[in-house]
C-alpha cells in the first residue's frame, strides 16, 4: 500500500499539472504579448511539474519491479495482505490511470496538430506556431514516458501478452528505420537500413517494433552529428539476429550493465544534453526475454555500441497470420 499510495499521489500531482497547462494555454489566446510571456512560464513550469510526477511514479513502480525494500505499515502480530491481492490492486490502479494520462495528452496532442495545419485559416503570428510546436513535442515526449513506465509495470506484474504471428524481418526494420527517420534527422545522423534476406520470425509486430525502434532511438540520443547508424537482420541457425549498430560515444561494460537497469542512465558529457529518463535498452530488453529472445549489447568507449536481439525463426506448424 505504501507503493501504491505513492503512485496515486505523484498522479494526482501530474494530472493537476495538465490542467494547469491547459489552463495557461486556453487564456494565453486574448492577452497582450506581455501576458503570453507570464502564461508561457506558467505552460512550461506545469510541463516540467508533469514530467517530475511521471518520473516519480516511474521510479515507484522501477522500485517495486527491482526488489528495493519499502517501509511496511503491517502492524506486529497481524495478518499481512496477500502480495497477489496487492499487486492486483496495482495493476487495475495502474490501468485506470494510463487512461487518465493519456485521454489529456492525447487531446493536447490532437490539437496541437490542428492548429500546426493550419486548418481553420492561417496563424497571424508565427511565433503562436513555434508555441504549439513546442507544445506538441513536450506531450509527445511525456507520453511516450508515461507508456514506457505502464509498459516496464505490466511486465514486472507479468501482464502483458503478446500477440504473435508471422513477420518478416526485412519489413519490420524498415517500419522501424521510418518511424526514427525524423529524429535521426534533427540529430543530423545517417539511418541505413541493410539489406536482409533472413526467414520469418514468431513475434508479436507491435511489441517487437517497440523493442527494435526503442534500440534506435537510443543510439541516435548518443551518436554525436554526423554519426552512422544502422539496422539491419541476419539469419543463422535456426535464429534471426536484428543488429543496431552505431559509430556513437560507446560504453565500458560497468556501463552496459547500468544501461540495462530502469531509470538508470550511464553518466557523460552527451548524457545531460539528451532527452529521456533511461527506460529504453531496459524496456527493450524485456520485450526481447518476453518473446524467448536475447538482446546482447557490444560496446567500446570511443567507437560505439553493437545491440543484438536474437529471436527464434518461425517454426513449420506456425500458420501465417500477417
């Protein structure tokens, strides 16, 4: 209960903080250009509130998924509730907030992409569309956090199923290069996508994109400008090896293993000029044991980081579902 009350309080925090945000931008529309400025700070102060709580209720449930003691409130000599019956409680709490955190988002999102297209006629002022700009990015930013967390969550509670059928890894790696192509433009890095003649995988297509664009995203936040990155799948015995493959800042294998644990970022000069609160290599290596997959990760300081995801090649009796 102690967690639990924990995450309901960082999610109240988060949900207030939306609210406010919206507030600030729904009256920024009829003041003066002084009083956009103030209504500004006041958007930008509940975006960051909003990401700390996310992060609050992430570090809650990493601890919960790690093994990390919390305080018990079980007095002597009474019977503890049922860990089953607690972590049931969780799941169903946890549910009902991904809702409550995403229908706001999704709104803001929505809107923030109407208004870029300009739908209803032009914007006057230029800067009101670098605003929404801004606004789309930062509520794609803090629900991609906020799905990252539930996702680690359902599975640290064993809740999330998979889907499989059959996919063909050269298709799914170049929905993968597609969905990264404009980040790894912003990033000014090259995206190459290698050939692949590898047969076809027994995976679920949603929750193995996650895993495989999760891998890119990770290595264009650490490849320096004019860096290389590449995608591509090999077949081997029995096995399909997806490889990502980056010339970025590299990693000693202490670092590996600190890279690899939730909410756990590996220290450095390009660390602190980079997005993110450190759920992708783990989410991703999640992804990959849930599948029956391994994830291996070579990596030199200097020369860059080699990610791995073996996955087992679709067997005879698997009938084609795609």
């Amino acid at each position: 209960m102690f967690r639990l009350t924990r995450a309901v309080i960082a999610s109240v925090a988060t949900i207030a903080a939306l609210v406010a945000f919206a507030a600030a931008l729904a009256d920024a529309g009829n003041d003066s250009l002084q009083a956009l400025a103030q209504h500004r700070l006041i958007a930008a102060g509940s975006l960051v509130l909003a990401v700390a709580s996310a992060l609050a209720l992430g570090i809650v449930i990493g601890r919960g998924a790690s093994g990390d003691a919390v305080p018990s409130l079980v007095e002597p000599g009474t019977v503890p509730i049922r860990t089953d019956t607690m972590s049931r409680a969780e799941t169903e709490f946890l549910a009902n907030m991904s809702h409550e955190l995403r229908t706001p988002l999704n709104a803001m999102i929505g809107f923030a992409e109407l208004i870029l297209s300009e739908i209803h006629g032009p914007i006057s002022d230029r800067r009101y569309y670098d605003y929404v700009g801004h606004i789309h990015t930062g509520s794609e930013q803090l629900l991609a956090i906020v799905d990252a967390t539930l996702d680690l969550s359902q599975l640290a509670a064993g809740q999330l199923d998979l889907r499989p059928c059959r996919v063909e890894p050269s298709a799914i790696i170049k929905e993968c290069a597609q969905s990264v192509a404009a980040q790894a433009e912003v990033a000014k890095v090259e995206l190459v996508v290698r050939p692949s003649t590898a047969s076809s995988v027994a995976a679920d297509p949603v929750r193995l994109k996650q895993a495989l664009t999760c891998l890119l995203s990770n290595a264009i936040k650490f490849t320096a400008h004019g860096g290389r990155i590449s995608i591509g799948a090999i077949g081997n015995d029995g096995f399909v090896a997806f490889e990502v493959i980056d010339n970025g800042i590299g990693m000693m294998p202490d670092q590996v293993e600190l890279a690899l644990q939730p909410f756990r970022m590996v220290d450095g000069c390009m660390t602190r000029r980079r997005s993110g609160v450190g759920l992708g290599l783990t989410l991703a290596q999640r992804l990959v044991r849930l599948h029956g997959g391994e994830l291996r990760i070579e990596s030199r300081p200097g020369y860059g980081t080699s990610v791995t995801v073996i996955m087992p090649v679709i067997s005879s009796h698997q009938t084609d579902k795609r």
